[in-house]
C-alpha cells in the first residue's frame, strides 16, 4: 500500500486532534461559574488580603521584639530607671541603644501606615525603612562602642537588620505578586460573567452542552474553567460557539 502523502496525513492529524480536543471541553452549569463569580468578588470587598495581613502582623512583631530585647537589655545593665535615665534622658549615639528601639517604631509607622492604612500597592515605602534601616545600623556599629558593652551589642543591631530584610523580602515576592494574581484572576472572571451574559435569552441549563452529548450539525455554546488548585490560578476558555458535525 503506497503511504499518504504528506499533505493528508498532516490534514488527518490535525482533525483527529481537534476532534479530540474537541471532546476534551466539559460543560459547566451557570449557577457554579456565578458561585465561583462571587466567591472572588467576596474576597475583593474584604479589604485586606490574607497575606498582607499577615505581613502587618510581622511588622508588628518587629517593633514588640526589639522593644523586649531593649527592656531585657535595661534590667541587665543596671536596673530599668537608672539605664532609662543614662539611655534616654542622657542619649549617647555611641553608648545607647535608644535609638535602635526608635528605628523599630519608625519602621513600624511608616509601614502600618502605608500597606495597612492606606493599602499601598508599591514599594517604595518598604524600600525607604530598609535604606534608613541598613545605613543607620552600619553607621552605628562602625561609629559606636557597642560592642564593648556585652551581647546585647550585638544582638539588637543584628537582628533589627535581619527583620528590616524579612520585611522586605515577604511584601516583594509574597505580597505584591499574590495580589497581583489575585487580582488578574478576579478580572478574568468577572469578564467571563460579562461574556455569559450576552448570550441570547440569559443564562439557563440547557446553553450548555457537553460536546459528546450534542447532536452533529449543530452550533453549540460551550464554556470551559480550568482550575490548577497547586498554583491557585483559575483559567477560564474565551466562549465560543463550535459547529459539531461527525468526521467518523
């Protein structure tokens, strides 16, 4: 038997494909695809994410962490008074360790303010507490006799520096691409709602097919959602009107 040429055997390839994929695309009822409409449009009238709620918990976290190990460091060197007296009333850049407490709160106000109150959606203020952060710490401990006063030298600057980094990294790559998605996908959904609602006499059970149930010689409209519960992302097929016909 002389083989096919090339042409053909592309040709049939292609339509066998197609009419498999064809099969592939399941119906989906309306009433679904308006609960999965609301369930993204609730967590958009939420006000703050989960995730950036999360991220103001840490900031505050910040502040109470270091205000302890301030405190700790107060009862240590003498009693709370008195080395309240010499650290605040009598404040040495070179020998106190106020400061580092007032950068903590700096960094707390300036966030809570601008990713909690005003829900800021950049991140320059994040940016402007890790600059001031990392250069006051530099400058302190090089300028400073810290580290001849005991651990506490050099615990606090070293962890104020590390939490004003965490801070940074968890809002770049966790808050502001989760909400991003969040986002993208609520505006996908919401233009396929849009999309459903133009077809011809509104939405109802019977618009929706599923391909191996249709009739041939028909048109038929079909929406297919993809769901990939691994990434969170919701994939919706532009609606289309298909024309079945049986190529067996």
């Amino acid at each position: 038997m002389n083989p096919l040429p090339q042409d053909m055997e592309n040709a049939l390839t292609g339509s066998q494909s197609s009419h498999a994929s064809l099969r592939n695309v399941h119906s989906i009822n309306p009433t679904q695809l308006m609960a999965r409409i609301e369930a993204y449009e609730g967590r958009e009238k939420k006000g703050i994410s989960d995730v950036r709620r999360t991220f103001c918990l840490f900031v505050t976290f910040d502040l109470l962490f270091v205000t302890l190990l301030w405190i700790i460091e107060l009862n240590v060197n003498g009693g709370i008074e008195n080395t309240l007296e010499k650290e605040v009333v009598r404040y040495d850049y070179y020998s106190s360790y106020f400061d580092i407490f007032l950068l903590a709160v700096f960094r707390f106000k300036v966030l809570i303010l601008a990713y909690a109150v005003c829900r800021l959606r950049h991140w320059w203020a994040i940016a402007l507490t890790t600059a001031v952060t990392s250069a006051f710490l530099l400058a302190k401990v090089i300028l400073s006799k810290l580290f001849s006063q005991g651990a506490f030298g050099y615990v606090l600057p070293i962890v104020s520096f590390i939490l004003a980094w965490i801070e940074t990294w968890f809002l770049d790559f966790k808050v502001l691409p989760q909400e991003a998605e969040e986002e993208n996908r609520l505006l996908i959904v919401q233009d396929a709602s849009e999309r459903a609602a133009l077809i011809p006499g509104g939405l109802s059970d019977g618009q929706f097919y599923s391909p191996p149930e249709s009739e041939a010689g028909q048109f038929q409209f079909i929406v297919e959602i993809l769901e990939d519960p691994e990434r969170g992302k919701i994939y919706i097929m532009e609606n289309k009107y298909y024309f079945l016909r049986d190529i067996s």
